[in-house]
C-alpha cells in the first residue's frame, strides 16, 4: 500500500513538472509563456508568464510536494475524521466544491452539489489554481501566505474544526508519515511539526499551476489556439475594462472589489475585507478571483449565489452601467472557457493515505 500510495504521488510530481527545466534547481520551473517573437494581435500589451514566487525558506521538493499531496487528501485533519482539505477543493470541482457554501465536518454525500449538512462555511470556497501567485489568500486576505493559510480550516469549527498540535500529534505516531516527513524536511532532528505540515501542503498547492491554456499557445504564435468567438470575447473582456482587475496573464490582481453580488440568505452582514484589516472603506470588498480555469468551479463569487459564467458576466458588466447582448456574454463566455482553461496539472488522487482513512469520495459529475 505504501508503494501504491507513493507511485501516486510521483505521478503527480511529473505532470506538475515541478522539478523540470534546463539550467539551475530547476525546482521553480514554470513555463513563462514566451515561445514565439511573433505574437498574434492583443487588445493588451504582451505580458509573459511570470516566474513563481517561492519562498526562501519553503523550496519546492519531490519529497515535500508528496508528503503535501497525502496532508491535503487525508481526513485525519479534521474532528470527524471524514474531511480532508480535498472536501472544499477537489480535483473534479476546479479545486472548489460545487457548493454555494462549503459543507465541512459532519456533512453527509460525497464532494459535491449533493453533499449536505449543518456546518457550512461563510463564504463559497475559493480555487486554489494559481494560488502561488495570490500573495494574501482566502476572499478577505487574512492570510499573508499559502503557508498561514493551511492553519485557516484548523482554526475554524465547521471546516475541519481541529486542533492542529493533535494532528501532529496522530501523525507523528504513524510510521509512514514519520519517514514521510524526514524525507521532506532531513536537516530537521524532529520533523513532524506544524511548521513542516503547513510547508508541506503549501507546497503541494503551489503545483496546481494553470498557464497552459488556449490563451498561452495563442501567444506563443499559434493563432489558430482561440476561435473567432474566443477572440471577439477577449477584446470585449478588454473593451469592458474588465482586465484592469483580471489583469493578463494571470487574469488575476490583489485588488478587493465591492461588486454588489446578491448576498447569501444565511450570511447577510458579511463585511469581507474589513474583517481582516478595520479599515472602513475596505468594508464589503472582497478579492478579485482569477478567470482562469472557471469552468468547473462555480457557483460564482464570494457569495456563491451567481450559478453560471453567464449571469456573472451580465452581471459584472452591470454594476459598471453595462447591458450585455447575448451574443456579446457568449463571447466573453467563450474566451473565458475556451481560452483560459488549463487542468493539465491536476493533481492526482491517492487511492489511500497513511492514516488508512478513507479518501474523501467526490458525486458523480458530467463534464462540461
């Protein structure tokens, strides 16, 4: 089982390509987006790819990445030992859940639309695609890094709701973890820590890399990667302003919006990011989500109250005084999905983690 749960996570190491490239460690290796001189035509001036930020003292490893890819996939974290950090960010659901609000511990189905319960989360969970690049983290941006963030669910009841000095605790007691953890960390005498758990799965989350998409191929020189609809939608998305917020190539920025996004009924007084900060005009801004790999991750926005791509188009261009035709939100719509989806590097699912838990199981869904 050992071995299978470890020919798991090497498969993952490989199609994140983590640990490939020519020259140097190699270990921050992301393609940048530059491979051809003759760019097709831009609404925006040309923006490569940029290089992931990676901290100093949290590098990229084999090791690490599959001791993170087990963390995020074993329900031993949580009070009911049936969630895992998969629950609200799976593989199947563009890294969310399908969910308007999350269902943490307690919650009864598999992850997914059909899944119910009494602990939910405040917000809709978020993707973690490209979340090397978001800096501050969660809708508020409470946590400076990936690394802090991994304490979030901890802290919180109806996530995983458990103390986190426990888990270590568990871990530390199982021997394939405790290698585990030496192989990742081997200047550490003691390496099962909270410190190494949220390095490690911090870790694992920086490989969920989006940055091969139709988009990026059409700038590297291959015009023919987006159709006429996709194209139309890509200069709208420019013409709106819309990508003053979505900037390229990340379609991505640290700005907090107020969007005026229909509340959910359960949570009506959320004040986003003035909770982190008690700056009044902060009150009601929430981060603003990338466009990339949308497809599969709605219900949309903080709230979670906005079904498809669609109504969150006509609706964003709304709030700016804009009344869309259909034909123009199909576009938009089309470039978004057709142009900047990306899941060649979507991590691969253990079929068993060392506590001998069971993996949280995902409903069935149709693709689109």
């Amino acid at each position: 089982m050992q071995r299978s749960r470890a020919l798991f996570a090497s498969a993952l190491w490989l199609l994140s390509g983590a640990v490939t490239g020519c020259g140097g460690s190699g270990d921050r290796s992301v393609d940048d987006g530059t491979g051809s001189a003759a760019t097709p035509p831009l609404p925006w001036a040309f923006v490569p790819f940029p290089e992931m930020p990676v901290p100093a003292d949290n590098p990229i490893t084999k090791a690490k990445t599959e001791l993170g890819l087990l963390l995020f996939y074993d329900p031993i974290v949580s009070t009911d030992r049936e969630v895992a950090c998969v629950t609200c960010h799976s593989e199947l659901w563009g890294m969310s859940d399908g969910l308007p609000l999350s269902v943490g511990v307690d919650g009864v189905g598999p992850v997914g639309t059909g899944r119910e319960g009494p602990n939910k989360t405040r917000r809709n969970s978020p993707t973690l695609w490209n979340s090397a690049w978001r800096g501050p983290v969660f809708w508020d941006g409470r946590a400076e890094t990936l690394e802090e963030q991994v304490l979030g669910p901890f802290e919180t009841p109806e996530e995983l709701g458990r103390n986190v000095d426990e888990v270590v605790a568990d871990l530390a007691g199982i021997p394939e973890y405790r290698d585990l953890f030496s192989a990742a960390f081997p200047d550490d005498a003691e390496p099962v820590t909270v410190i190494n758990l949220q390095k490690a799965v911090a870790t694992f989350e920086r490989t969920l890399v989006s940055n091969r998409a139709a988009y990026d191929n059409y700038v590297r020189g291959d015009e023919g990667a987006l159709g006429e609809e996709a194209v139309r939608g890509m200069y709208l998305l420019d013409e709106l302003g819309c990508v003053s917020c979505h900037v390229p190539p990340l379609f991505d920025s640290p700005l907090y919006e107020d969007r005026r996004v229909p509340a959910h009924p359960d949570v009506p007084d959320d004040l986003g990011r003035f909770e982190a900060t008690s700056i009044d005009e902060d009150r009601t801004r929430f981060r603003v989500p990338s466009l990339r790999n949308l497809r599969e991750s709605a219900p949309y926005f903080h709230t979670g109250t906005v079904e498809t791509l669609e109504e969150a188009i006509a609706h964003e261009a709304g709030v700016d005084g804009r009344t869309l035709t259909e034909d123009e939100v199909r576009a938009i719509a089309k470039f978004i999905v057709a142009g900047l989806n990306d899941e060649t590097k979507k991590p691969v699912r253990p079929l068993a983690v060392p506590s001998g838990l069971q993996v949280p199981l995902d409903g069935f869904r149709i693709p689109r």
